[in-house]
C-alpha cells in the first residue's frame, strides 16, 4: 500500500456511480474518509457540470476538497478547489476542429450501419475539450443504456472507421452508450499525468481504478502511464476496494506513528 498511498485515481460512471446517476451516500461517505488520508482525483468523459450533479453536490466536508481533484473530459480540463472550484486548464477545440469532428461522427455511425429506434436527448455534444456521441441520446434512462451495447460491438465498429477518418484526434469507448473524441494525445494517459506535474506526486505512488480498462475502453490509456490500476464491475465493487485503501492506509499510518 505505501505505492499508493499519495494518489488514487478514479473513473466516475461505471465506477463510482452508474452512467450519469449521482453517488450514492456509501460511496460519498467513503470518499470523505478517503480524502482526509490521501489525494483523490476523479477522470471522466463528462463535463463539468456532471461532476457538480454527480459527485459535488454530496460530497458534504469541505474542509478536505483541497485534496480533490477533478478531470472532466477525459483529462481535457481540471478543476482545484482554492476557497471555490477553480479551472486550472482547459484543451479546447476550434470551430473548425470541432465542425470537423462532428461531420466524421455523423459519417462513422451512418457507415456503421447502426440503427436507434428511439434517443432521448442530443447525441452529440460538444463539451469544449470533447465531443461525445451518446448513441440513444444524452438523457437516455440507465435501463437502456445497459442493454443497447454491453459487448460493446456496436461502438468497435463505428471507432474502427473513427480511427481512420479522425487520426488527428483521439478516439475511445466511454460510458455505456458513448464514444468520446478529443484532441490528439489527451485522454486519462494525458489526465494523470498532468495530475503528477500538478500534484508532484511519482507514478508508483498513484493507484487507478475503472471498469474500461479493456484495450479501446476510455479507463485503457491510464495502464499506459505505469500507475498501479484496478479494473472493477460496478460501483458495488468499488465500496470495497475504497474500504481496503483507507483500512491499509490506516493501517500503515498507525504502524508509522508507533514507531515513534
């Protein structure tokens, strides 16, 4: 555990939470604790305003979001809190790129031969540092999304023609029903380590934890970057590996103080 006991980072939908559903209070409880004893950092292909939705807004002890640190758009962005959330950096696009960007999603789906009976929402939407395909919809319920691509098949096939048409750019699987599409070489590789510059914290002192970590899966890049990394199901599984960092840490931090 002393290789992580600085840094631990992790995936929001999927992982802390279902896709676009908030904490719940288990894993807001967890968190708090974890916050008081390590810094956390939380990566997703959402925008900000999700995390406020998702995570923020039950996150109940301000005293320790100084140890928070927040990467919207799959490292594209970050957030630090000093006396309110402040933007530390933001990878936008340009109109031409993100034009670009659209026009090619538009063409891969069409070419895919994918066929959505019925969406709720945008299914594109353009978050600045990101561009996110949601197949069934921005607002889709969590019921359908879990069953429209759980082999994830579908979005293989529309990131393989991607891949060709938006070299330029980096392309990966995200959530249940998206495909996210940022600026070449940033992705959560990109986010965690710009975490270590910001943070000056050594890789093998980070752990990572998600559940796309298969090759293609938005969470892959982070394997890439030599930090320790957990692949889990759901956010059921993550209760207990949180549980067992904090019971390590602990544990190690009670070790410390009676050798003294």
């Amino acid at each position: 555990m002393k290789k992580i006991k600085k840094l631990v980072v992790f995936d929001l939908d999927g992982t802390l939470a279902e896709s676009k559903v908030a904490i719940d209070p288990e894993i807001a409880e967890l968190l708090n604790r974890l916050l008081q004893i390590a810094k956390v950092s939380i990566i997703s292909g959402g925008d900000w305003p999700q995390f406020q939705k998702q995570v923020l807004s039950k996150l109940k002890i301000k005293e320790y979001l100084k140890n928070l640190v927040i990467l919207p758009t799959c490292g594209a962005k970050c957030y630090q809190y000093r006396s309110g959330w402040k933007k530390s950096y933001a990878e936008n696009f340009t109109k031409e790129e993100a034009k670009t960007i659209v026009n090619r999603l538009q063409q891969a789906v069409s070419e895919s031969g994918l066929i959505v009976e019925k969406t709720w929402g945008r299914q594109i939407e353009d978050r600045g540092s990101q561009i996110t395909f949601s197949a069934l919809g921005q607002q889709a319920p969590l019921n359908d999304k879990s069953k429209f691509d759980p082999d994830f098949a579908k979005r293989r096939k529309i990131k393989s023609i991607l891949d060709k048409t938006l070299f330029d750019f980096s392309v990966e699987i995200g959530g249940a029903t998206s495909i996210d599409v940022t600026k070449r070489g940033i992705d959560k590789a990109y986010g965690i380590n710009k975490l270590h510059q910001i943070l000056d914290i050594k890789i093998r002192k980070t752990l990572f934890i998600g559940d796309a970590l298969f090759e293609g899966g938005n969470d892959h890049p982070a394997t890439t970057t030599g930090v320790a990394c957990i692949e889990v199901k759901n956010p059921i599984e993550t209760k207990r590996v949180i549980q067992t960092i904090i019971a390590c840490l602990n544990m190690d931090y009670k070790k410390k103080h009676e050798s003294i």
